[in-house]
C-alpha cells in the first residue's frame, strides 16, 4: 500500500494513492520528514445520497439573506477580510468581505436573544446542562458544544432534523464512513457499538516516528490479531479508544442510552488505572498525547454533569498531570523555543495546533485558567505562523493567500492542523472569546483554498486548480537513483539519494505539486457555521465541499461536526443579530452557579 511501498518517484506514489488515498495515519510522522510513511491508508468515498442542506449553497456559500450588522447607524464597526474567488483558468482574484467586530456583550446579547426564539425544550434542556464555575470562571460543557448546542443537537435527533438526523445514523452504525484501510484490508470499526469491544488501555506508550511502537511496548491480549502489531499503541490510544470514548459520550446525549455513557467512562478509567509510562517524547509522544488528552477531555466534559462522571475526571486529571502532560510541555516549552532560536523556519504546524487544543480543553475541564490560557497563546502563535503565506513579506514562490506551511507538504496533514485550529476556536467561542477573528480572520482564505484543492482532486479536474498549482502525479520524475522528498523547512522538494539518503538537489521547475488530497472531517462544518452561519460571510468552496462530503465522522480529535453543529447559526445566531444586541453596553448573561 502507499505508506508502505518503497517508491521511487511520485508519480508512482500518486497512481498508488488513486485507489487507495493518501495515508491518515502517516500524520503521526516526523513534523519535518517528506513524503507519507505509515500504514493506515483511506480508500476513495462512494458518492452518497444525502438529504437536502438548506444552510449550503454551492454559488456563493449561503442560502440565508445577508445580516443587518447596524454598520450604517455606527453601533457595530467594520472589518475588511481577504478572501480568495478562484475564477476559469486558474486566476484567483481576492475580494474583501466585511465582518463586523463583535464584542463580548454583543456576542452574549445575540445568544440570549436567539435562545429566547427556539422551542421551550432546547431553552429548558439548555439551563439544565449549564453550569459556571465560581474558581475559574469557565462555562461547562465547554467543549466544541456547549450547553446550547447540545440542546439543540438533542431536539434535532429528537425530531428527525437534518442534516442531524442523518449525522446521529450514522455516528450509531458507521454507515457512509470511509474505512481506513491497513495491509490485510483490516480497518478499525466505524461503528459507535453499544457493546465495544475494548478498552485497549496499555501500560507503555512508547511510540516512535511514523506511530510505530518500540521495542518498550506490549500490545493489548486483545487486540485484534489482523490489526498491526507495530502500531498498536497509536491504534489501541488513539483510532480506538480515545475516538471510542468521545463518539461513546455524543451517542449517549444523542439516544439517552446510559450504556453509551458507561463505555466512555469506562474507557477512559481503564487508560487512566492502566498506563504509567509514555514516550517517545523527542519523536511522536507529545502528538499521541495530544490526540488522546484534547479527545478524552471532551468526552468528560460532556459527561461532566453525571453523578458517574465525578470520580472519572479526577482519575482522568491524575492521568494526564503525571503521565501525558510532561510529554506536551517538552514539545511546547523546549522543543519548540529551541528551534526557533535556531532560526527554524516554518515550524508551526499541525502538533501544534493539536496540543493547543488539549490545553483548552483539558484546561476547561479541570478549570485550570493558567492551562487554558497556555493553549489560547499556542494557538495565536501556531496561526500567525502557519497561515501567514500570501501576506506581508510571505509572497515569494508564487505562494497565494490561504496556503499553510504543510500545504505543499500534503493535503490532509494541513487539514490536521486547520482541525486542531478550528475546533480550538470554537471552544473559546463557547468561553466568550473570540479566536476565530485572529490575523484578520486567516482561516478562512485557508479553507477556501484547500477546500477548492480537495475538490479538484474529487472531480478529477485539475483545471480547477488555482494557476501554478499541479496534482503529484505531473511531478516529473526523481533523477536516477534519488527519490523527491518534500522538506519543510525550505519548502522545496528535494532529490534524495536512495543509498546514502543525503539531498543532491532540489525541483526547481516552478510549480507546486499537491499530494495527500483528500477530504477529512477536520472541523470544515463548525467553520462553516461560524463563518457563514453567524458572520454571514460567503464561503462557497467550502460550502461546495460540504456539500458533497457530510456527515462528518469522528477521526483522531476533531470530528462529528455535521452532528453538532450543521445549519445550528440560523436557529442560535441569526434570530438574535437586531439592533438591541449591537448598539447596547448593557451585558445581561445569567448564569447557574455551581
């Protein structure tokens, strides 16, 4: 398979990928090193009925009429965001969207008074799930939902809502997920089972570039015998029990079936009892941790209002503090500070983005504000840096608006660090702060690029990629006896010698080459909801790849967007945008103190 045959060039690495897709495991690899190298792999998604979206249209990125954000009566300001329209023949034009700048009273104001419009049940649910911590001020649950959205996720199902209805089927049976295929065709359930077949908790955690275990590690006596042995510890972690824990906790909010509830809590007791030793924390320890920490802390904290829930977070907190946090601050406060003052270019990435989330969320869930604010400063600097292409000063090469540092890295690990960003801003939106808005909104010219990637590649149509831009599979071959390797730092492809694996020459022919495409559930609708739903601002690339690629699934730590969020901005946003909200000082937030 494609992570795991030697290739000499990447056209045949690309004509591997056609059938099986590029490898999502291989984001558990080297942050520097080049082409994909882990096993799992992802096959193509069937084209699937689904039902009708009211809150995505493919022309101009929404279907609800434009917002009056008062800009003319000087009750709101206005803020001027770039934003690509990809254009016939490759020509991007940018166009400037106006956005308002919303304030913290702003913003409650629109919620209460959009609240106030929904149906008495989501309003009652809402009061009961909602708790403000006296210590730290947090609001619980402060996951990517908050109590709100939990409320209304609810009536959806509840009702036979779309698209809820269908992203809560297919959360329960795995129906329309694309498996991810390892040798052998083996593949980790999709399902979210009543009765799951793990925990696969482990005492050593020893995992090394790539995801593969050393020689430390003991794999689970059940783990299934067709899986592979030298990547169980990422496997058991993170594909199954970590995603298990959380998939667990929203099928329990979703049905009312304390049998959900008791597997997620289950799972992450048995991690939490079970494993004493972590590593390796120079290679993929800090990112493993990551993963398993921003995953399971929102399980809890969704769960954190059941009686059986108590004694779980505490062991959970235990857990984390001693085991998996030391591994997250060594990447955070000395592997990173020292590559910078190395003059490390382009270091930001995906990790980072990952262990920003786990310290919000984690920091939430324990009401550390110290933890929380930690990841809010992580998260800053990870998108100042990581989307700063096609801005002031980052314009060399031909590198466009939206391009992130891993874009001609490969597509789904750009994707792993736009999730990690999104998900960590929406978890601050539930807090009253507002991360999205950061470097001028930045992540949404890298949606729309990326999403305009993605379904080129779909479609088979390279035509629609921006000018410059070329799949892998146009790349020309390696010189004899080398193989391309991307490095990041430089942000070139380079020919490696196959013998002595030293780099003799870099691809100087102008183009840049695209390869890893394809669609993964990383936060794409919470952003859409945000952008579109509540700011009111066109997004039609990635409305149009939503379109075409919900329900959401749950993958790693980000996911299940469809299900939580989809369409939620024109029932818990929109009704409250009205003069009252935008030209009053007056804050008005009750709140149940607990």
């Amino acid at each position: 398979m494609c992570g795991q045959i030697p290739l000499s060039s990447i056209s045949e690495r690309r004509a591997c990928c056609r059938t099986f897709r590029s490898p999502v495991a291989s984001a558990a690899a080297d942050p520097a090193a080049a082409a994909p190298a882990a096993a799992g792999v992802q096959p193509m998604q069937e084209p699937q009925i689904r039902p009708y979206r009211a809150d995505l249209d493919t022309n101009d990125g929404m279907r609800s009429p434009p917002l009056d954000w008062q800009y003319s009566s000087g009750c709101t300001a206005a803020i001027k965001v770039d934003v690509p329209v990809f254009l016939n023949g490759g020509k991007v034009q940018i166009v400037q969207q106006t956005v308002p700048q919303l304030t913290k009273d702003a913003v409650q104001k629109i919620q209460q008074a959009a609240l106030a419009a929904t149906p008495s049940d989501v309003q009652q649910a809402a009061a009961r799930l909602r708790t403000v911590s006296k210590a730290s001020g947090f609001l619980h649950p402060g996951t990517c939902m908050g109590p709100v959205e939990v409320a209304t996720m609810q009536y959806r199902v509840r009702n036979r809502v779309e698209p809820q209805a269908t992203a809560k089927d297919a959360l329960l049976s795995g129906a329309g997920v694309p498996p991810k295929l390892y040798p052998g065709n083996w593949s980790v359930p999709q399902a979210t089972p009543l009765s799951y077949s793990g925990p696969y908790a482990m005492e050593t955690i020893d995992i090394k570039w790539s995801g593969i275990n050393t020689d430390k590690v003991v794999c689970p006596q059940h783990y299934p015998a067709a899986a592979p042995s030298i990547l169980c510890g990422h496997i058991s972690l993170v594909e199954f029990d970590a995603e298990q824990s959380l998939k667990q906790a929203v099928a329990y909010l979703a049905t009312g079936q304390q049998a959900y509830m008791t597997n997620a809590l289950r799972i992450v007791d048995a991690w939490a009892a079970t494993n004493k030793v972590w590593g390796v924390k120079e290679q993929n320890g800090p990112l493993e941790a990551g993963w398993a920490c921003a995953t399971m802390a929102k399980t809890l904290e969704l769960l954190r209002d059941q009686p059986a829930a108590a004694g779980a977070l505490q062991r959970f907190a235990r857990w984390v503090d001693g085991v998996m946090m030391p591994q997250m601050d060594f990447y955070a406060d000395e592997v990173t500070p020292v590559n910078l003052a190395l003059g490390t270019k382009h270091l930001y990435g995906n990790w980072h983005s990952t262990v920003a989330e786990c310290f919000m969320s984690y920091g939430i869930l324990t009401d550390n504000r110290s933890r929380y604010e930690k990841g809010v400063k992580l998260f800053q600097e990870t998108l100042k840096d990581y989307l700063k292409w096609g801005r002031g000063g980052f314009t060399e090469g031909g590198r466009i608006i939206g391009e992130c540092s891993e874009t001609l890295r490969d597509i789904y690990h750009s994707q792993f660090g736009f999730g990690g960003l999104i998900q960590a801003a929406e978890i601050a939106w539930q807090q009253g702060e507002d991360l999205y808005s950061s470097s001028n909104y930045a992540l949404v010219p890298a949606l729309e690029l990326h999403a305009r990637i993605i379904r080129a590649y779909q479609s088979n149509d390279s035509s629609l990629l921006p000018s410059g831009f070329r799949f892998g599979d146009d790349m020309p071959l390696a010189p004899e006896g080398t193989t391309w390797k991307f490095d990041i730092r430089q942000q070139a492809w380079q020919a490696f010698n196959m013998t002595t694996m030293q780099p003799v020459a870099n691809l100087k022919d102008g183009y840049k080459y695209l390869i890893g495409v394809m669609f993964l559930p990383t936060g794409w609708e919470v952003a859409h909801n945000h952008f579109v739903g509540r700011l009111g601002m066109k997004m039609p690339e990635t409305a149009a790849l939503l379109a075409g690629n919900w329900p959401e699934w749950q993958s790693f730590h980000w996911g299940l967007g469809s299900l939580s969020h989809a369409g939620t901005a024109g029932e818990l946003w929109r009704p409250g945008v009205q003069h009252a909200a935008l030209c009053s000082s007056q804050a008005s937030a009750p709140a149940k103190r607990g």
